[in-house]
C-alpha cells in the first residue's frame, strides 16, 4: 500500500512543482513581502524601532521576521521554493525541446503539406536536379544553409533561423536563479554597516546595520577633510570628504568620496552618507562686561584657558554642542575668577537673547565658530554583486531572444510533373506570421521565373 501511495505521491509533487499555478502565487507573496521590507528599515537597532512602533508592535514585528526580512527562514524556503519550481519547470519542458532542436522534420508528410499555411507553388522549366542549385541558393541567402534530401523521386530542402529564440525563457528562468544565488551570496558574504570619522582621525572597523556587531574592514580609512558648501537657504549643497586609506601605515590611495561618487577598495565600498560637527577648532566670542558695558573680542580654543582682559577673570570652554535641546549650536563653559570657578556657562550660536536666570559679570555671543566635522560614510561589501550583473545581462538577452526574435522555418518540396518542376513552399513561425508570411512570399517570388503558373494557397498548421 505504502509503494502505490509513493508511486502516486512523486508524479503528483513533481506536477506540482512544475506548475504555473505554484509559480505565480510565489511571485505574488514574494513581491508583497520585498514592499514590506522596504518600507520597514532593515536590521536596525530596538532603539530605532521603537522610535517608530509600538512595543507591541516591534515584538510582533521581530516574531514575524520583518525586521531582518531577507535572512528569515520562512523568506529563503519562498525563494528556494521558487528556483526549485524554475528547475523543474525546465527540465520537464527541456525533452522535448531537445528533440526539436536534434532532430528537425525534413520530409513532412502528405497531411502535413496539405494542413500548412502559407503555401506557395509554382513552375521551373528545369529538372529538379537543375532546379535544385537556384532553390538552394535562394533558401540559402533567406535562411541559411538548407538541408537536402531525396527520397521518393522528390527533393526536399529544409532550412530555419531564429533557433536560440526558443531557448529565450530558458534563459529567462536561468538569470532568475543566478539572480536570485547573487543576492543570497551578497546577503550571507557581504555586509552592509556606518561609520563615523572625525577630521584627522583614522577608523578600521564599522559597526553594522543590527548596531549590535562590529566588522573589521582589514585595512584604516583616514579622514584627511571634510568640506560642505550651502545654497543660501542654508541648505546643504555638497559636502565631500577627502579620505586616504592605509595597509598598516603604508598610504594605498587617497581619493574623494561624494554623495553617488563611492570609493571601492577590495571590494568594499565607501558611501558618503551624513555628515555633522564634531568639535570645534576655534571660537571667536564677543564679550561685553554688563557693568561698564565695555566690549571685546576674545579668541579660544576648546580646553584651552583664555584670560579676560582687564580682570581677573579667566575663561575655559568644556565642549560643544551640536545641539541643545533643539536651539542649535552651543558652547558649554566655565568662568574662574584665580582658580575658583564663579560662574557655568551656556552659550546659543542662534539664540543671542538666551540669558540665565542668574546673569554674571560678562555676557558672551558666538561671533564665530570654525568647526571641526565628522562624516559619516555608509560601508557596504557585496560579493554577489557581480553575479546579479550576469543574471541582469542573461536576462536582458532573454528577453531579446523571447520578444524580439522568431523561429522561422521553410519547407521546400521538388517534384517532377510533365518536363517542368514543381516547385511547393511552406514554413511557419511562431512569433509574427503576419511578416514571415510576407517574407516567405518574396522568396517565393525570387526563385520563381517571371512567366510562372502558379499559385498561393491560404490555409492552417504546422508540419513540425
């Protein structure tokens, strides 16, 4: 009973493996799925989710799988699924297609001749043998080489063209697989991580995109400059920055990156992403004295100590920040008086009018700030890239081969009848029979003498 249900079970799976009806919902969940994982970041930190979702809906997203989608489970077995349907597809197709290509019909038979459209007749006043040299030049210069045979008292020729256009969705169904092989090797091999780099410093390694894991690069990328330039809205217009990368300490290249300009080095490329201010170099502060309401200039550095003139005061600034609280720009300090601190200190680049609650012998404004910026490039290392490439070309010529070439064939029959020759022609296409059928009539037309008797007959089929 068990052997009977085995014999009944394989037919029924590999029947169902090479169904349509299997590949076209697949295509269909497959795409569905991709609109989700674009629309949901991938690999991100639980800090990034939850500034987007609920808690409740992290969860459920993360048991689903969404939030590393294209390295779930339930994603490889739809892709595994779909190539193995592809695979069967084709090896159950490919018999009898075999069969078409090794062993082409040369001699149709009487049924065949008679059920095949267009059909074209007429008359040469040579013999078949002196017939056969013109006939064979003209299939020759229309569709290449023809073969002959005779058999019967009769000469038949058979010529085609346009074979490798049955083999377009094979070619199809190949670049979908090799496809389908790049990305997982790009998505298993390769990894996609950020990397902050700060003006005169040096990194070797990123963190990826989980932000739970850090990938060596194998090599230093330095940030020699970063430069910014702005529209007058204050919009961002370029901002590019000059790296050099090292093997040890030797110095390799040293090359730009800009937004859609990477840098590729072994593989692994360098993606200008962000950019930002670090620290800042230097500051040029106004400094007014609320008393006297005298005014000056005072130049600093961050961590430096600057002496306020004409007191005994004195000025260190601690750090910068990028932004406080969403104000912008600020430089957070202390005043000391000897070396006792009186007073802490916050000052706003774009809010000159903030005054603490309780106000100090001095007031501070920003005049100037030379900032020192850190880029922040995108790393990416994909080593399936190039075989997406070769699917993408394969695919390209299957299509051509599909849409954009026909399989014509021709039929050439020579037959003896009261001196003359009798010259019968048919063929077939499977793509544009409209034009084949023009064609076939011109060459029917060019092997024909000018006084020939003869006829075109209009009626259906195929002799293959």
């Amino acid at each position: 009973m068990s052997t009977e249900k085995e014999k009944r079970f394989f037919p029924s799976l590999w029947a169902a493996l090479s169904s349509v009806r299997l590949t076209i919902p697949l295509l269909i969940v497959l795409a569905v799925a991709s609109i989700f994982g674009t629309l949901i970041p991938q690999n991100g930190t639980p800090e990034e989710y939850l500034r987007i979702y609920r808690v409740s809906t992290y969860k459920i997203l993360g048991i689903l799988g969404f939030l590393d989608m294209y390295h779930a489970g339930w994603f490889i077995f739809l892709l595994a699924l779909l190539s193995l349907n592809l695979i069967v597809c084709s090896l159950k197709r490919w018999p009898s297609l075999r069969r078409f290509f090794s062993r082409p019909e040369i001699k149709p038979d009487e049924g065949q001749w008679k059920a095949t459209a267009p059909g074209i007749r007429f008359s040469l006043s040579l013999s078949p043998q002196d017939s056969l040299a013109r006939i064979q030049g003209g299939v020759l210069h229309a569709f290449g080489r023809p073969r002959v045979l005779q058999d019967q008292g009769a000469w038949y020729l058979f010529a085609e063209k346009g074979k490798l256009s049955r083999l377009g969705s094979y070619c199809i169904h190949l670049s979908i697989l090799i496809i389908l092989l790049g990305a997982m090797i790009g998505s298993f091999f390769g990894f996609r991580g950020y990397v902050n780099i700060v003006e005169g410093e040096t990194a070797d390694r990123i963190f990826l995109r989980s932000g739970r894991q850090v990938q060596p690069l194998g090599f230093k990328v330095k940030l020699d400059q970063f430069s910014v330039s702005f529209y007058p809205t204050g919009a961002p217009r370029e901002f590019k920055s000059t790296v050099t990368i090292l093997e040890g300490e030797r110095k390799i290249l040293t090359e730009p990156i800009l937004v859609n300009h990477p840098l590729t080095y072994k593989g692994i490329s360098l993606y200008q992403s962000s950019y930002g201010v670090a620290s800042v170099e230097k500051v040029v502060l106004e400094v007014v004295e609320r008393a006297s309401r005298r005014g000056f200039t005072l130049s600093a550095q961050p961590g430096e100590r600057v002496e306020i003139p004409g007191s005994p005061n004195s000025l260190v600034l601690n750090r910068f920040i990028p932004d406080l609280q969403g104000m912008g720009p600020a430089l957070q300090g202390t005043l000391l008086e000897g070396e006792r601190p009186v007073e802490n200190l916050v000052v706003l680049q774009n809010h000159p009018e903030f005054v603490p609650q309780r106000p100090g012998r001095f007031e501070f404004r920003i005049r100037e700030l030379q900032p020192k910026y850190y880029s922040g490039l995108q790393v990416n290392r994909d080593p399936g890239v190039w075989v997406v490439w070769v699917g993408c070309f394969l695919m390209m010529a299957g299509f051509y081969m599909t849409f954009f070439m026909s399989h014509r064939r021709i039929w050439v029959r020579m037959t003896e009848k009261k001196g003359e020759t009798l010259v019968e022609m048919a063929g077939s296409s499977h793509r544009n029979r409209a034009d084949f059928e023009r064609e076939l009539d011109r060459v029917g037309r060019s092997l024909s003498e000018p006084s020939f008797r003869g006829e075109k007959e209009n009626t259906k089929g195929d002799p293959a």
